[in-house]
C-alpha cells in the first residue's frame, strides 16, 4: 500500500477528511492539461507558517480557480508549440501545494513523497492570501521543468 493511500485509511479510520481533495477542473475540457485532475495539499496550505493560515472553506475555490489557471495556461503553451504534450500525458493528478519561499511558480516531480502520476505545482499561495500568480509567471514555471536548459530558467528553482 502505497503511502498515500495509508495516509488515507488513517484519515477515514479517524473520521477525518483527507489531507488531499480532488476538484474537477474548471476549464479544460479538450487540450493538453484535460485529462489532470486537480488536488489542493489542504495540508500545506493549513498548516503553512504564516501568521494567519487560509480558511478551509475558501481551499475549494481557491483549488478551482488555481486549475483553470494550470489548464488556460499549459493548454495555450501545447497549442503554440512550446509545450510538448508528452510532457504532461504519464500525469494523471496536478497537485496545488504552497511552497513558502517559492516566490516563483514551480512545478517538480516527486514519485517518492507523491506518485508517480503526480506533478506539483508548487507558490507562496498561504503568503499571499490564497492569490494566483500571473499566467506568464506559470508559463515560465511550466517551460523550466519541462526543460531546464533553457536561458529564462538560469537562477530559478528546479
């Protein structure tokens, strides 16, 4: 069993919600990104160490509203060539999380904490009150992981 799935039978066991919830994205329905399902890591968000944490009842919203960003954005950068689709197909979820310190939008991979099918996109989410960065700022973030090499990607995070 994997760890996340642990993870959820200790929270169902408790009666607690998981720490990981699912939205349907909000804009996607053909392109590249349509496929992913969007999760926001409530517990990244919650728990994050800023002085005042956002509301639970505002992750939902906020969840829908980060997906629509994620598919606009990566759907646009597919359809003008700049994005290979291939990069987003072995992807089956697009994990939200806060990244305190990731003052640039960040997308990675991390089979062993997550799964294989996971890609995280990764701000400052809680330190921002639960804003969105730019849609150029995302694009950027998404170009650089899916090839680092480039010369916009010098000095930013992997």
């Amino acid at each position: 069993m994997s760890r996340k799935a642990r993870l959820r039978a200790i929270f169902a066991a408790a009666g607690i919600g998981s720490a990981l919830f699912a939205i349907q994205p909000a804009a996607a329905a053909e392109g590249c990104a349509a496929h992913l399902m969007i999760e926001v890591d409530e517990d990244s968000l919650l728990n994050a160490p800023v002085d005042t944490p956002p509301a639970r009842k505002r992750l939902a919203p906020f969840g829908r509203a980060a997906g629509t960003l994620f598919a606009r954005t990566a759907n646009g950068l597919c359809r003008d060539g700049r994005l290979a689709p291939e990069r987003l197909g072995p992807f089956r979820r697009l994990i939200v999380q806060n990244g305190s310190g990731a003052v640039d939008p960040l997308f990675y991979e991390d089979p062993h904490g997550f799964g294989s099918e996971d890609l995280i996109f990764q701000w400052i989410f809680a330190d921002s009150d639960l804003q969105l960065p730019g849609e150029e700022d995302v694009a950027t973030g998404l170009l650089c992981w899916a090839e680092p090499e480039q010369e916009m990607c010098a000095g930013r995070e992997p």
